[in-house]
C-alpha cells in the first residue's frame, strides 16, 4: 500500500460555509457546516481521485514543498 501526503487548506465562504480545497488535485474541493465535516468528505474525495488516476494508469503528482508567503497591500 502507497501513501500519499497532500497539503489541504480549510477556509470559510461568505454564507458561514467550511471549503476544504487540496491544490494538488485540480478540483477537489468539498464543502460542510464544520471544518471537520469538510475535511471528512475531502478525504474521501481524494480516495476517490487517487483509485481513479490509478486504475487509468495517470501519474500522481506529489508534492515537493509548499510555503506560506505575506504581501502587504495600501489601504
């Protein structure tokens, strides 16, 4: 069994909503009412994308690094 590490980010939305987004894999996203909930469903969702790729054969891009960066913008 191979295991994959993908970084995940966890935000809310205007209407009070959880996303839980994994950049890795383009288009996974879910969305719940908790951070927990959303991050449930994604790991789910990743399950789901990883069989996939798999049983077609398409690579699995890991990921090497990521950072966190700060900008600063005038008000």
């Amino acid at each position: 069994m191979k295991h994959y590490q993908f970084t995940v980010i966890v935000q809310r939305d205007e209407e009070g909503n959880f996303l839980a987004i994994c950049p890795a894999l383009q288009g996974c996203c879910t969305e719940g009412e908790t951070a927990e909930e959303s991050m449930t469903y994604l790991k789910g969702v990743i399950q789901l994308r990883v069989e996939n790729q798999q049983a077609q054969s398409e690579p699995i891009y890991e990921e090497l690094s990521s950072q966190r960066i700060e900008i600063g913008i005038a008000a």
